[in-house]
C-alpha cells in the first residue's frame, strides 16, 4: 500500500507537513508507525524542524548517519546553515549515488534549484516514477522559470493518477495564480478550505489564502487573512512581505513594514528586488541629471 495514499500510514504527517503544520510533525506520534514507515516520518519530521529554524539542531542529529534519506536532509541543513558549496556537493554525490530515492529527489532537488542549479534541479527530479513532491517542485521550478506551459503539462499529468492528493491540489493553485482569470478563484478556494479549516490553518495557508485574495481584487479580505497570519507568528517573513505588498497597493505607509521584514529576513527575495529596482532608478535619474547638465 502506499504510505500517502488516503489509507496508509503517512497520510496524516505527510499533509500536516505541507499544510505548514510543522509543530503537529514533530508532535506525530510515530510508535505505531510500521518499520518500513519509521525512516520517512522521521525525515518529514527533520524536515519540519529545518522549517522552525533548527538547522544547528537538525545536522547535529544526522551527523554520522549513511542512509541517501539523512544524508540528503543533512545537505538541506547545511544549504539552511549557508554553506550551499558543502550542500551542493553532497546532493551531487547522492544522486549519482541513489538518483531514483524519492528523498534525494525532493530534497536535493530543493538545494540544487536553491543554489541556482535549475537544469540539475529538473534533471535529478524527473527521474521520479510517481513521487509527487519531485512533481509539485517541478512545477515550482517551471514556474520560476515562466514556463507556465510546462508547469501546467505537469499539473495535468499528474491529475491523471493522484486526482485527490493535497499536494496536485496546491500545485495546480499555483499554477492557477499564474494562469489567472477564473483559474483565481479556483485557487482561492483551496487556499481558503485549507486556511479557515481549524484542522488545517497555519500561517503558510493563510498567507497563500491572501495572495488569492489579492489576485481576485479583494484587499480588506487579504489583509484580514494577513493580520491573522502574523497573529499566529508574527516573524513569519512571507506575511510581512505580503502585507508590505498589500499596503503598497492600497497606498498605505511601508516603511514600518519594510523595517520588520529588514529584521526577520535581511535576505528576503521582496527586499533585494526592491533594492536592485532602486539603484536602476538612482543610476538612470543620474543620467537624466547630466543630460540636462550637458
């Protein structure tokens, strides 16, 4: 049977995980978990605490252990820690060591694509056969890329054999979002179940159920949905960012925001755009200036 099919036994931990429920993982009870079930909770479990910021934590246990699973959530800490040349070549060793592990896949792939390494990224995942995280991080990847067309062939390939898994779920909202017109509101609603759902929200759903928001032109409803996010984690940098977002579209002050989001996550995509968009206009007002000086 498979373990993440509706009746196996990491259904639960599998959607707590990317629902962004991580304290509910680490607190899954996994003694009762069959042997061959043991080894991928914990990793989903290793995982969840890299997403609390438990990177030291988290190597420190892996330190040591020779099985490709570990070895690859000791590349992901490590990537985390910010010595992606050291994450980068373990990944590489792993998957010309064991290409087809569904661990290696995902988790390797996540620090290659990380580190810039798209094609290697996309190379080592799609030697899948049926790994549905391989396939939600293709998608990702497509869509990073603004090969909306190939995220969408993936999407629809894997709707085929998985048509009621949350993961094909999410992906096919991303691509939604990209897609846009009516395909927004098709979005909004799986965010929304998952985000107003007591057994499912966390601050990573509400988040997703803003940008929904914000894409269907529904402002109050956006920033109710983000004020509650930062609510229930007030660091949490993707809901600052969304909401300084958000205060920008509906012309309110940033600069509190812009602050915050400078403190939990110096290094966040939104601020280095901003950054990079700035100095373009500093250098080509500068050229105007001598322009009109010549």
């Amino acid at each position: 049977m498979d373990p993440y099919s509706a009746e196996g036994e990491l259904i639960n931990i599998h959607n707590f995980f990317h629902q962004g429920q991580f304290q509910e993982v680490i607190d899954f009870d996994t003694s009762t978990l069959s042997a061959e079930n043991a080894l991928p909770a914990r990793v989903l479990q290793l995982r969840a605490r890299l997403a609390l910021g438990q990177a030291d934590d988290v190597l420190a246990d892996v330190q040591g252990e020779t099985e490709p699973e570990l070895e690859a959530v000791g590349a992901l800490a490590e990537h985390a820690l910010g010595n992606t040349d050291a994450a980068v070549k373990t990944v590489e060793k792993l998957a010309q060591e064991s290409p087809d592990n569904a661990a290696v896949q995902t988790l390797g792939g996540t620090v290659l694509q990380a580190a810039g390494k798209s094609e290697e990224a996309l190379a080592l995942l799609s030697q899948h056969t049926g790994n549905l995280e391989a396939i939600a991080l293709i998608v990702q990847i497509h869509l990073q890329q603004n090969r909306t067309d190939l995220a969408v062939k993936e999407v629809t390939a894997a709707r085929r054999w998985a048509q009621d898994s949350l993961l094909v779920n999410l992906a096919e909202s991303w691509v939604g979002l990209r897609l846009g017109g009516d395909k927004y509101q098709q979005a909004f609603y799986v965010f929304e179940e998952l985000a107003q759902a007591p057994a499912t929200s966390s601050v990573r759903t509400l988040v997703s159920q803003a940008v929904a928001e914000l894409h269907l032109g529904r402002t109050e409803e956006a920033q109710a949905a983000l004020e509650q996010a930062i609510k229930k984690e007030p660091g949490f940098s993707e809901a600052i960012a969304n909401l300084l977002v958000l205060n920008v579209i509906t012309g309110k002050d940033t600069a509190e925001l812009t602050s915050s989001l400078e403190t939990v996550d110096p290094q966040h995509p939104l601020l280095a755009d901003l950054a990079e968009k700035s100095a373009l206009f500093d250098k080509s007002a500068n050229r105007y200036k001598l322009k009109l000086g010549a």
